[in-house]
C-alpha cells in the first residue's frame, strides 16, 4: 500500500470511529440497565379487611452510590419536584411501617387495610448523585376484599346443602377458614377449604351462618339458612330464629287483631262523645225556645197596655163577692154601705 492510500484509510477509519462521549454513554447505559431495579416478591396481593399487609421489596443500585431517602408512594405523577411520601399521608402515616433499610431490603407492612387501601404502590429510592433516582415500575397492586357467605334460602329437611365463603379476589396468604351458625363456632372438622358441606340437614342446622379466616378478626355478614319438611309431613317451614312460619304467621294475626280492635274501641269513643255534644247543644237551643219573652224583660221594660190601679176603694150594697175570673188587683179595699 502506498503512502497516500495509507493516509486516505486512517482518515475514513477515524470518520467512521463513534465520537468518545457517545461511547462513555453507551457504557453508562449499560450499567444502568444491568445495575439499577426494583424487585418485587408479589406483584398482586389480594388482603381481607383489617389485616395486615406485608409487601417483600429488594432493591439494587451501582457501587459508588450512597442512599440519600427510601420511601413507597402510590402516584406515578410528581407532586412538586418529587413523588408523595406515604409515611407523610396523613391517611398511612400511622399504619405503615418500613421493615427494609438503606442497602438492598425495602419491604414495608401496611397495618388494618381498608378496601379504599386498593392501589397500586411503588418503591422510591434517591443517592448522593442528581442522576441517582429510581422509581420501582410497574409496583404493587393491592386489592382488599370483604367475605360473602352464598347458600340456597332453604333446603329440605334430610338434604344436603353446600355454604361457600366467597371473597373478590383469590387470597395470597394461604388461608384456613372458620365457620360459625348463629355467632358461635362450628367445631365439626371439614373436608372442603372454603365450602361448609351439611349432609342430612336436620331443623336443628338451620340458622345464620357466617364465615371468617383464622387468626383474622373480620367476620362475613350472617345469611339465614331455612329448613322445610320433605313433601307430605306437612310444610313446616324453620327460620334462623328458631320459629315456625305457623307460629310467626299466628303471631301476625294477633297483632292485627290487636291493631284493628284499638282502632275500632277509638272509634267508638269518638262517636260517643258527638253524639253526647250534640244531643247538649239540641236541649240548649230548646229551652231558648221554649222561654217566654216577657220572661227575659224586666219590669221597667214592660209596656203597660191596661190601665194600672193602686189603693182602689169600691162601694158596693153587696158582700165583698169578687169573681176571680176578673184580674186581682193589688191593695184594693172593699167598703161595705
């Protein structure tokens, strides 16, 4: 080769030679991409209500680092300069307890969940360096779940009949589940995880059945469960309570009765007591009627129409023989001839 086409080669093979920055880049990249992260041990948890949660994290960062701050947020979306703080929500603050450390472990436990808990979460970490942030993507989803007995209304007396304790989602923890019939504990040992089996029911088995997990306090609402005779014994049918639906339908029909022969009795009273007020106002306007109207004159009212004699002397050749057909007048005299 000569000594112009050796200087036309190392001119090409130096314009096709990547700038040195672009190669301090490349190497920083695959370091980071090798050296930064955030593991979770459950990327989906499903909790009961007012347990309490444990979310296993590790993190990783390359040497030369130092940890700055470590913290779990639940928004993707930066308040300010910087993702909110959990243990700063007024909301956690009191329930959340950090159980890792500034090094490799970032697992926290979430105390007395609630369903309004349900979130997605993600761990936070920042270094002594500006580029030195990490934020744990895609997180943690947490779903918090009641429990819900389901069962048929009744069920025939002899029968079998099968109670599952329901939750809306398949729990993490492994989970031994307690029956109770009218809030007291089943101690029959089951074969079924989450299913209460009765084979020939008897009246005795009917009641309200919840469920709840072991060593958890929270207890599922209570469902009724009726036995009814078999066909042709007579349709009896047993409530949670303990009562026939005879006995409550008796006990209807009386307070009814009861209801009804009140109203009536009030009734009665009110029809009375119109009636003696009527009757009072009738006499009253009868006796105004019946009273004279001179009677309600007094005496320097009267218009005198006949003459009126006072001291009267009459002379007269007969006995003092006064008819009393004629008016009596007051002081008269009756002088003899």
């Amino acid at each position: 080769m000569s000594a112009g086409e050796t200087g036309v080669a190392m001119v090409m093979s130096v314009k096709m030679a990547p700038p040195l920055p672009l190669i301090f880049l490349l190497m920083i990249h695959r370091v980071s991409s090798a050296d930064w992260g955030v593991s979770y041990s459950h990327s989906n948890i499903c909790a009961l209500i007012n347990s309490s949660v444990i979310m296993n994290c590790t993190y990783k960062y390359p040497t030369g680092y130092q940890i700055n701050k470590v913290f779990w947020t639940k928004n993707l979306v930066r308040v300010g300069k910087e993702h909110p703080d959990l243990s700063e929500d007024p909301e956690y603050s009191q329930r959340l307890q950090y159980l890792g450390d500034k090094q490799q472990n970032c697992t926290i436990r979430l105390n007395n969940v609630t369903q309004k808990d349900s979130h997605m979460y993600y761990f936070r970490f920042i270094t002594d360096k500006p580029v030195g942030k990490w934020l744990g993507k895609p997180g943690v989803s947490l779903t918090v779940t009641d429990l819900q007995v389901e069962s048929p209304e009744r069920v025939t007396e002899g029968g079998n009949v099968t109670l599952t304790c329901k939750s809306s989602c398949t729990l993490t923890d492994r989970a031994t589940f307690i029956w109770y019939r009218n809030s007291q504990p089943l101690t029959e040992r089951r074969d079924r995880n989450n299913e209460l089996l009765l084979q020939s029911v008897r009246r005795e088995d009917a009641g309200r059945y919840s469920c709840a997990l072991h060593g958890h306090t929270y207890i599922s609402p209570a469902v009724y469960l009726n036995v009814t005779d078999p066909p042709g014994n007579g349709s009896v049918s047993i409530t949670g309570s303990g009562e026939t639906v005879e006995e409550r339908l008796v006990i209807l029909y009386i307070s009814i009765g009861v209801v009804c022969g009140v109203a009536v009795i009030i009734t009665l009273l009110l029809i009375w007591r119109s009636r003696i007020k009527k009757r009072k106002n009738t006499l009253e306007t009868q006796m105004n009627h019946s009273t004279p109207d001179h009677d309600k004159c007094t005496a320097s009212d009267v218009e005198s129409t006949e003459p009126l004699y006072g001291n009267v002397t009459m002379n007269s050749s007969r006995p003092c023989d006064i008819e009393m057909s004629e008016p009596v007048y007051e002081n008269t005299t009756c002088v003899r001839l």
